[in-house]
C-alpha cells in the first residue's frame, strides 16, 4: 500500500452539502448512494417480516400471530425483497455507481432519467409500504389466480399499483445502462475488455427491459379482473388460471437471473483481485452471462410441472432448465480454476465472494433436483423450494451484494471499514445462513408444505433449528450496518486503490471527483491484469 | 421432538423415485465436494507468500470440455430418467379405481364411484391402483400425500387427475400445497390405506343411498339431458352410450378423446367441441350444475361408455 494516504478534497461528496443537492443530484454516484439508502431501508422492512415468520414457525402450532396475519407477512416478505431490495440491489447501487467508471465514462447515458428511476422506486416502495398500514395483502408475491383476483379480501390492487411503479424504475436503470454501455466506453475498452462486472449488468439490463412490461401487463389483467370482473384468469368469468402462471413465471423466472448474474458479475471482480489472476476463461464467462439470460427465458414453465400443464410441455421445459444450468457450472468452475495458480489473500470481500461460490453451488444444484420432472412432483411447494431459491437469492445474491459493498466501500467513501469484524460478519452471515436454510432442505424432502401458519409436529425440530440460525444472521446483516457507518468517520483512510485492484474506477481519487476522470482514459490493456507473485509466463 | 431425516415411502412408485433423488444427490455431492476440494486446495497452496511455482493459466478449452461435457451428460441422463418417470406418474393404468375428489376452500371433498362420501378422509384399498379426478370449486389447491410421492394441482374449472397404489397400510397425512388463503394449512386430510378386505367392509359400512353413475342418472333426466340425447328423441343430438373413452370426431375437424375433461366442458360450453354431422343447438349447463353434480353426470356418462374396444 501506498505511505501518503491523503482524502481527495475534490469529491462528489464535498460538491455539495445540502439535502437539496442530493435530491436534485444527476451525479449516477449519487444516486447510487440514494438507491444504497433506499433499498437497505427495504431490505430492514422485509427482514423485520422474515424475523417473526422464523418466530412464529418456532412452535408447530399458530401461536403468534393469526393466520391472516402471518400470511400477510410472507407475502410482504417476498414482494418487498423479490421488488424493492434483489431486483434493484447490485444494478442500482454498485451498478450505478461503477458502470460509468469502469468503462470510462463521466456519467450515465440519461442522467435525470437516472434521477427519475430512483424517484418511482422510491415511490413506489412507500406505496407498497402503505398498504401494509391498510392491511396489506395475503397472497403471496406470486399473485396465483383466481385467488388474487377473486378470492383475496387483502388490499391486492394497491400492491400491483406498488409492483407496477416500480418496474418503471427498473426498465429506466436497464435502457440508461445498455445505452451506456454501448455508447459510452472509452477508447480503447473493447467489448471484451469490459470488466465481467459490465459485461453482468449489460445482460440484466437487457432482461430487465424485456420481462418487466410482462409483469407489469400481467399485473394489471390481475387489476382489470378484480376491478371490473373482466374475464381473463378466473374459470367462473371464463378466463384461465394457468394463464396467468405462464405469464407470471415468464417475467419471475429471468427476475431470478436479474437478481444473480449482477452477483456473478461483483465475485468475478472480487476473485480476480484477491487472488491477483485474470479470470480463467474470461470470454467464456462472458458468454455464460449471455448464455444464462438467453436460456433464461425459456424455462418458465418448470414452475408448473404440477399444475396440469401438458406432460410434454414439462419435458422440454424439464431439459432446457437441465441446459441452463451449463453456464451457471461452467462460471462455478471458471472461479475455482481463477484460484489456480493465483497469489491468494483472504480479506472480507474475497470471504464473501468464496462464500457465494459454496452457497450458489448448494442453490444451483438443488434447483436440477426440482427440474428434474419426478422429482419435482414431490419437491414443489415444499420447503425444499423455500431453500433452493434461498440458496441462490440469499446465500448467492446477498452475499455478492455485501461483499461488493465491501470491496468497493474505500472507492465509494475514501475509508476502509475494520478488517477483523468484516471477516467476522462474513463468517457469521455463512453459519447463520446455512443453519436457517439447510434444515429446510430436509423439512421439504419430508414433505413439509410451503406457505403453512402451523404445520405438523414432525418438523418442529427442523424449524427450530432454522430460527435459531435465523437469529445468527440476523447479528450478521446489523453488524456490518454498524462498522461501516462507523467507518464513514472513523475508517482508515483507503487511498486510491487499497487492494491494488485493476479497473478504471480504481485509477479514480477515493472518493471520486465528480466527474469521475480528469481526462478521459484510454484503454490498452485486457481486464484483470494481474500479476500473480512469482510467476512464470506460460 | 423428534428430528425426521427421510420420509416414508407407502406408495408403488416412492421407492423408484427415491432411488432417482439418491442418485441426483450423490451426483450433486460429488460435484460440491469436488469443487470444495478444489477450491480449499488451491486456497492454501496459493496463498500470498507461500513458495510455490504459479504458472499463468487464464484459458484451457480442453479442460473446461471436459468439466463441462462429462456433467453434462450424467445430469442430462438424471433429467431423462426423470422424465420417463414423470410419465409414468401422470399414466394411470386402465384398471384403476376412479375417486373424484373436489378441492374448496379449505377442505377437501370426495366422492366413490358407489356413492359414499368423505371429508378430509380418503380410505383407499392397499394394492388397487386409485385414480383421482379432481377439480375445485374456488381457488387453486394441490392435493400432496408426501409418503406417496405425488402431488397435483387441483385447479378450478377443469380436471386434473393423479394416480397412485398404496403399498402399506395406514394413515397418511393429505396436504394442500398450494396457498389457498387463510386457512390454507388447515386444509389437511389423511389418506386411510386399508386391507382390501377391510375397504369392502368399509364400503358396505358407509353406503348411503345410489352409486354415483346412479345419481348421475337421475340428474340426467331430471335436467334434461335425455330429452335430447335419447334414441327417440325427436331431436338429433348424439347418443351418449359407448362414447365414453372412444375417439370423438368434432365439426372442426379436429379428434379428441372422450374423457372427463371433454365430458365436462360438452356440459358447460358445448359450442367449443361440436360434434361432426350435428348442429350447436345445446344450451350450456353452467351456473345449473355444481362441481359434485357434474362429477355425477360424468361418472354416468362414464358408466354406460364402456363398449368392445374402447380405452378407458
């Protein structure tokens, strides 16, 4: 590390103080700090609801909360992570603020229409949040009809209304990126040259203005039968249930891929860095990104092998999950064959981006156990479907996100957090995360049914097991909030570039200046050109 | 408490679809551990400031083949056993016992072909293949017996069957999978496995009045349907004796099969499959027929369907 280890004077932070200048802001670091404050916000909102579902289900008997209640909480749980905090997590936050700095830029594309996707998301999670002082709404995030159209006495329109908000904010953060991306790169950053982390953000953009008018189409038919009882979804009125599952899960399942490949995209630059390697296969990987978004789209339909769908639909959407899986191992092993022959350090970051490799390993090959079709019968709608897409939303997303937090904390604010409680944490969200989830994998192989207020005594031990685990984690997620406030005044100042890492954005003053660069760089060189020690060019 | 680690199997097909998951499983650990390994491996013999030769490795197409094609074709393998398994789980055999269940909120309702009733019970002979025609009457349910191994969604406005032959006997919980609203985890039944001699006796025990096709026959006349769908009826509907089960060729050109489904929806819409050679003068019977009704009005259909080379 460097000896003289001075505060860039001239940063986006010193441009202007008032409340007014970041509410009016267009610098994309800015307004991915208010995305940063936004979306934790949402992410306490949905733990708080996780927490008494973990409570509630300690004893097998409903005994906390009423039904009703309890129902409310899952469903609250699962619109505000799925909508306000994983779809938006990574892209808006570590997104905005890197992309335009990875590939030499001074700002995004459309500065205000950035503004703006921050002003709707916003909006629209106090909109969703309103409905739960109103009463909220029981149906779960997925909305299955005709039981969200029909059946539901919950505040379901105003929850659409809050979904449908949102998606705006996420289809003007994806058009602002691809536009970036492709018009904005500094001479010299060829395509292939973009950090894997661009090249992740690229393709959840392009998910992400693909599917989300989808949802937001199917949502409202949700809204239109409920209003007006114009038949689309509800047999009685003519329409088709299954319909709205195809519809739904052709929007939910490529969100799963917008809520990991950006994950994917922060480990390949925390794996590279921390073992000072370029990425094993770096092309590859970056069509993996591709492959995995492509492929992505077509598998929907694993969603329903139960639920009468034609046996031959479900074969087909049975083996193109199977392929879809291709790429998702091919990235797992690219990371481990990344360590080969590297010149390994474990800071934070490097323990969280290792964590996610194991978790996502967990997730990714129980997600083949539940498209394979027999299986499936068995599995869906069990808690082993609670764990799998936990596996990869919590224990891969979550994980990639903080540790990208971390990573790029000293770049970001110009202090380094306290090493030790960082690993700490690190170390505790991935005890506290396997002991929440794995006992659920189980519980689900026994047959214990998803979405149950009280559930047969059988599976009480399991539960417990889960809660208590959901407690450690719980100490994880507040710790790291507590030392990195800490470390917004009291942090070591970090310098430029405190793990020697490539990238443009480490060339920058920490924090950066306003614009970013000076003058534009230009770019000669691949990514991730590190220099393992000692070694031999072979 | 006591801690469950596997559950039991009392139905024909669980023990092949457990041998699948062990296999899927042991695959699975095989790739974590593998991939475990190698990372623990390489994390200690490269760690900063051990002595150790780095070569600079960024790209080897052969070896990333060889960890990609060799899984590939084991998992794919798994996806193809599953598939031939699945087909099997959704293929009732011809023989089976039909039960008609109906799922409502939260409740699950069943019907036997002789007539008896249950709720939240199902009492089924051991060793007889059972076959489940089921429908609901509001929202989506799915009817989940863990210990068999199946599960189906019971949707509203159209019917999904399942099958199964219990091996073992006994109770067996019936769970709703699917969230069906407030009381959704109180919508559970018990499957009750019984010695076939003691299912005749249970039988006769809980007989009360006509069999199903028998009641359906009296809604048959008393609605009206033979009026029009008789011999002498002046009107030229189709005779409904020795449909069932047979191919029916529609006015569209179109082939289908007569079963339930079709039964069904030729009672609620029946200018969506006209027959060929007759005209769409049959008004529907929707909102004049319930769900159990209509499961009569098929059992009776069903019941005089059966003809020299029909396949049920």
């Amino acid at each position: 590390m460097s000896a003289v280890v001075s505060v860039n004077a001239n940063n986006y932070f010193n441009v202007a103080h008032s409340l007014r200048s970041w509410l009016t802001t267009k610098d994309h670091k800015r307004i991915g700090l208010l995305y940063l404050a936004s979306i934790t916000v949402f992410f306490f909102i949905g733990s708080l609801a996780a927490a008494l579902i973990r409570m509630e289900l300690v004893t097998h008997t409903g005994d906390l909360v009423p039904a009703d209640t309890y129902n409310k909480l899952f469903s609250l749980h699962g619109v505000i992570m799925v909508w306000f905090f994983l779809v938006p997590s990574i892209p808006a936050t570590l997104g905005n603020f890197l992309i335009p700095m990875m590939i030499g830029a001074n700002d995004v594309a459309f500065p205000r229409l950035n503004l703006a996707s921050w002003y709707i998301y916003t909006l629209g999670g106090l909109f969703t949040v309103l409905t739960m002082f109103l009463g909220g709404v029981d149906t779960g995030w997925t909305f299955y009809t005709p039981f969200s159209s029909m059946f539901s006495n919950s505040n379901v329109v105003l929850t659409i209304v809050g979904v449908f908000i949102v998606g705006f904010s996420s289809i003007f953060t994806a058009l602002n990126f691809i536009v970036t991306v492709h018009k904005m790169r500094a001479p010299g950053m060829r395509w292939f040259r973009l950090p894997l982390f661009v090249w992740a953000n690229y393709a959840t953009s392009i998910i992400m203005v693909l599917a989300t008018p989808v949802l937001a189409m199917t949502l409202s038919l949700v809204a239109l039968e409920r209003l007006l009882g114009i038949g689309v979804f509800d047999p009685s009125l003519g329409g088709d249930p299954l319909l709205f599952q195809h519809l739904f899960w052709f929007y939910s399942h490529p969100a799963v891929y917008i809520m990991v490949l950006p994950a994917m995209g922060v480990v390949s630059e925390i794996i590279a860095c921390f073992a000072r390697k370029r990425v094993f296969g770096y092309k590859t990987m970056a069509f993996a990104i591709l492959g995995i978004a492509g492929v992505g789209f077509m598998v929907w339909g694993h969603h329903m092998f139960v639920s009468g769908q034609s046996m031959y639909a479900g074969m087909v959407f049975s083996i193109l999950s199977f392929l879809v899986a291709i790429p998702s191992a091919i990235k797992v092993f690219n990371w481990t064959a990344t360590l080969y022959g590297g010149s390994i350090t474990f800071e934070a970051p490097m323990l969280y981006a290792l964590g996610f490799i194991g978790l996502f390993m967990l997730g990714g090959v129980t997600g083949l156990f539940l498209a394979a079709l027999a299986l499936d019968v068995h599995l869906t709608d069990t808690y082993f479907v609670v764990a799998h897409f936990h596996y990869i939303m919590v224990g891969g997303s979550i994980m990639a996100f903080i540790g990208g937090i971390h990573f790029w904390w000293p770049k970001i604010t110009g202090r380094l957090y306290s090493e030790p409680l960082a690993r700490f944490s690190a170390i505790l969200i991935f005890i506290g995360f396997n002991l929440t989830f794995f006992p659920q994998y189980i519980a689900g192989f026994n047959g214990m049914p998803r979405r149950y207020h009280s559930y047969p005594a059988e599976f009480e031990a399991l539960n417990v097991l889960s809660s208590a685990g959901a407690s450690i984690l719980a100490v994880g997620y507040i710790l790291p909030l507590l030392y990195l406030f800490w470390s917004l005044r009291h942090g070591r100042l970090a310098g430029a570039n405190p793990w020697q890492a490539t990238g443009l954005e480490w060339t920058t003053p920490s924090p950066p200046s306003p614009d970013n660069f000076e003058s534009r760089p230009i770019v000669t060189e691949e990514a991730y050109n590190y220099q393992p020690e000692g070694e031999s060019r072979g | 408490m006591s801690l469950k680690l596997i559950p039991e199997q009392a139905s024909s097909v669980a023990p092949s679809i457990d041998v699948l998951f062990y296999t899927l499983l042991a695959l699975s650990v095989l790739v974590i551990v593998g991939v475990t390994v190698a990372i623990v491996w390489f994390s200690v013999r490269y760690r900063r400031g051990a002595a150790v030769e780095r070569k600079d490795v960024v790209r080897r197409p052969r070896w990333e083949l060889t960890w990609t094609l060799i899984p590939l074709a084991l998992f794919l393998g798994v996806c193809v056993w599953a598939g031939k398994l699945y087909f099997d789980l959704y293929t009732p055999p011809r023989d089976a016992l039909p039960v008609y269940v109906v799922g409502k909120q939260w409740m699950w309702k069943v019907q036997h072909p002789g007539g008896q009733r249950e709720i939240n019970q199902l009492h089924v002979p051991r060793g007889t293949p059972v076959k489940l025609i089921m429908t609901s009457e509001d929202v989506i349910h799915s009817f989940f017996v863990p210990p068999f191994r199946i599960k189906q969604d019971v949707v509203p406005g159209r019917y999904t069957t399942a099958w199964f032959t219990a091996t073992r006997d006994g109770e067996f919980e019936l769970f709703c999978a699917e969230f069906c609203g407030t009381d959704h985890s109180k919508m559970i039944g018990r499957v009750v496995v019984m010695e076939p001699q003691a299912y005749q006796r249970w039988l006769q025990d809980n007989l009360s009045g006509k069999g199903l096709a028998a009641q359906g026959s009296e809604l048959f006349r008393s609605l009206g349907c033979s009026g029009c769908h008789s011999a002498n009826s002046s009107v030229h509907a189709p005779l409904l004796e020795g449909v069932f089960g047979g191919q029916v060729h529609l006015q569209n050109g179109e082939t289908v099969v007569a079963n339930e489904r079709y039964i069904r929806d030729s009672i609620l819409q029946p200018a969506s499959q006209i027959v060929a050679g007759y005209q769409p003068i049959m008004p529907s019977f929707k909102g004049q027929v319930d769900e159990e009704q209509l499961l009569k009005l098929v059992a009776y259909i069903q019941s005089i369907g059966v003809r020299e080379g029909n396949q049920p």
